[in-house]
C-alpha cells in the first residue's frame, strides 16, 4: 500500500502562485510513476502533470503547459506541483496519485493505482 498526503492548497487571486506538496509512504517511491489530476465542481476528475518513476520526464495538459511545473525529490518521497499564472478556472480539489506502471504516464484516472485526499485550490478573480 502507498498512502499519499497532499498539502499547499488555498485561495488565491488570479495571477498568483501556489505550491502543492504531496509525501508518500508505505513503499518505495522511486518505483512509482507520480501525477497530479484535479476535479472541478460537477466535473470529471483530469489530468494535470505526472512525472516519470525513472527519467522523471514530466508531462502536462495542455491547459497548464507554460504556468504549471512538476518535480519530484525521491529523497523525500515527494512530489511538487508549482502553480504559476493561476486562473479561475484552476479552482478544483487537486489529487496526487501514483502509479507503479513503467512507460509513458497514463492520463486516464483509472489506471493509476493510489490516490490522496485532494487538497482544495480556490482562485479568485
């Protein structure tokens, strides 16, 4: 089992930055694939950026490509999300995952194998 704990979320105006967090535990993170997918109000849960187990290729939709950043610290067992250029339609309850696959990340929710809590993203305008 992996548990995965997000943290960073918040309000903020449109324009600003946020940092997400997410640490893992329960197994060897390095082994694992780590993305980040959000889910808006009466919205189905999307794709956000992931980042490769290995290489740490990082990938991204094409809606943050530019403002968003991903990166990981295997030393920490942590993923980040930098969230740059924030907008209000980036208001979403945003979720880590991790995915013990090799390969390309996967930007279907259903093929990553564990998921934290979510924490809340609020942009104002």
């Amino acid at each position: 089992q992996v548990q995965l704990v997000e943290s960073g979320g918040g309000l903020v105006q449109a324009g600003g930055s946020l940092r997400l967090s997410c640490v893992a535990s329960g197994r060897t993170f390095s082994n694992f694939a780590m993305g980040w997918f959000r889910q808006g109000p009466g919205q189905e849960r999307e794709f956000v950026s992931g980042i490769t187990r290995s290489s740490s290729i990082p990938y991204y939709a094409d809606s943050v490509k530019g403002r968003f950043i991903i990166s990981r610290d295997n030393a920490k067992n942590t993923v980040y999300l930098q969230m740059n250029s924030l907008k209000p339609d980036d208001t979403a309850v945003y979720y880590c995952a991790a995915d013990i696959r090799s390969g390309p990340i996967a930007r279907t929710p259903s093929f990553w194998d564990y998921w934290g809590q979510g924490t809340q993203v609020t942009v104002s305008s």
